[in-house]
C-alpha cells in the first residue's frame, strides 16, 4: 500500500513532480500573477477546497502535480494531510475517533479513470463529498475549461450541485505557444461559493477569480463585489480582507523577483506573515 513517506512511492504515484517548484518561481515564469496566486493564498488560509485541472489531451509535463503541490504550501497552519490511495482507499481516516475534519485535507492524486492509482466512480464521487462531512479536499482533473470540470463532477460522477458548491477553488491550467520549452499559463481560476439560504438550488455559478488574457498575456482579476462576497464567507470584513490580499500580493511579488525563492524560502516568508499577523 501507498506510503507518502517514501519518496519513490510519491513519485510512483504521481503525487510529487520530478521538478519541484515553489508559487514564486512558477510567478516568476509567467504562468500566473502575484494578485491571483495572493487570492489563491488566502482563501486556502481559510479552508477552501482545491481542484487543478489540465488538459483532457493528456500533454506531459503540463504541471498539474508541480502546481498542486506549490499551492499546498498556503493551507492553514496545524493541517493534517491524508494521502489517498486511489481505487484502493477505503476511507479508514474518517473513522479514526479523535480526528478533526476542520483541519483535514485529503489529497487525491488525480480524479481520472486512467489508472488504479487514481480515483473514479463512487470511489471518487466519497471523496469528492468529504467536504460535507466537514473535511476539505485537494486533487487534480484532465478538464479544458471550468465548464468542462462542473460537467464532469455533475454528470460523470454525479455529485450534486451542492456537494459542488463546496469543492471550492477550480483553476484551470495548460500549454500555450508553439515554442519550446512550452509556456504554462493559469487560463481561469473560479470559487464555487456554499449556499447561505437553506433550500434546493440546481445550478453552480462560480465566481471568476483569475482569467488569463491571451492578447497582451495579463490576468483580469475578481472586481469588488466578488471580493465582498470571499469576505463575507472568510467571515472576515471588507476592509480586512483587503489588507490581508496587499500583504500577500506584495509578498509575492518580492518573492517572485529574478528566478523566485525555492520551496524552502517560500514556507519561511509564508510563516513569517502569518506570524506577524498573530494579535
């Protein structure tokens, strides 16, 4: 069985990339911006779910894993992580008697019917609900676009819109140019916000957080009132909010000058704010 302590069978298992990277370096190449990855950073403070998704056409080395891995550096301070074990889990975590979901991840690979050691099914359809038990979940998907993931999660894996409304953060990612080495950009990144009103609702309307503007190769960013909107499910003001996503976007921005911090410098600057913010 799967031992993430291994750094082998983290690699067999597609849950470590050959190329490390860290938020900076992968800021300092271009793929995305400090404003969106600052967004991104915050949210993951305050126990949102993630997905990543790429390409259905499964291109080599289009960074989902390096991505995902970067992006776990930003959950909560005091965060366990479960590692999950493909169509082999079996969910013994959740029976454990003194564990919190609060401040559990559960992190799956990839959502795909490629390989066993991926999730699909109703293997993937429990994983994909552990956040209605409480839990949170991280995980990438072969998808081309935000449509493309809701459609899968609704209607390959028939996860209602509620339990989509929880999974959170969805950033979609792919290649772009005919060069190489190919160019890596974030296309969009979306929040699927929970209902605050008690009843049924059938459709999932995802804030957009981040979209990459092909013409001048910019990022468009979330306008005020979604900002409002993070806020008030981060139960966090306004204005709060607002100086927390400068200091994190002004962080970056330093971290990601010349080729970018490594993943050791990044923890530290990361632990550092978060110290400096402690009343």
């Amino acid at each position: 069985m799967f031992d993430p302590r291994d750094p082998y069978e983290r690699l067999y298992w597609h849950y470590d990339s050959r190329r490390q990277l860290s938020m900076a370096q992968i800021i300092a190449l271009g793929s995305v911006d400090a404003e969106t990855v600052a967004l991104i950073w915050l949210l993951l403070e305050h126990g949102a779910s993630l997905t990543v998704a790429g390409p259905t056409d499964p291109q080599p080395g289009v960074g989902k894993t390096t991505t995902l891995n970067a992006l776990l550096q930003f959950l909560p301070e005091g965060t366990s992580l479960v590692y999950m074990s493909g169509m082999y889990e079996n969910f013994a975590f959740t029976r454990i008697a003194d564990i919190n979901p609060a401040t559990t991840y559960a992190l799956c690979n990839e959502v795909s019917d490629h390989l066993p050691i991926y999730m699909w099914g109703r293997i993937a359809r429990r994983f994909l609900t552990l956040p209605h038990q409480g839990y949170r979940v991280a995980t990438s998907v072969h998808a081309d676009t935000i449509d493309d993931v809701l459609a899968m999660y609704q209607h390959d894996l028939r996860l209602t819109p509620d339990d989509i409304r929880r999974l959170g953060l969805i950033v979609n990612i792919g290649l772009v140019g005919r060069l190489y080495p190919p160019r890596r950009r974030w296309f969009t990144t979306h929040f699927t916000l929970p209902l605050t009103a008690p009843g049924p609702s059938q459709s999932v309307t995802p804030l957009p957080l981040s979209l990459w503007n092909e013409f001048d190769d910019t990022f468009l960013h979330a306008d005020q009132a979604i900002l409002d909107d993070l806020a008030l499910w981060a139960a966090m003001t306004p204005q709060e909010f607002s100086a927390e996503l400068k200091q994190r976007t002004n962080c970056l921005q330093e971290l990601s000058q010349g080729g970018g911090v490594d993943l050791h410098e990044m923890y530290d600057a990361i632990h550092d704010i978060r110290r400096r913010e402690q009343p």
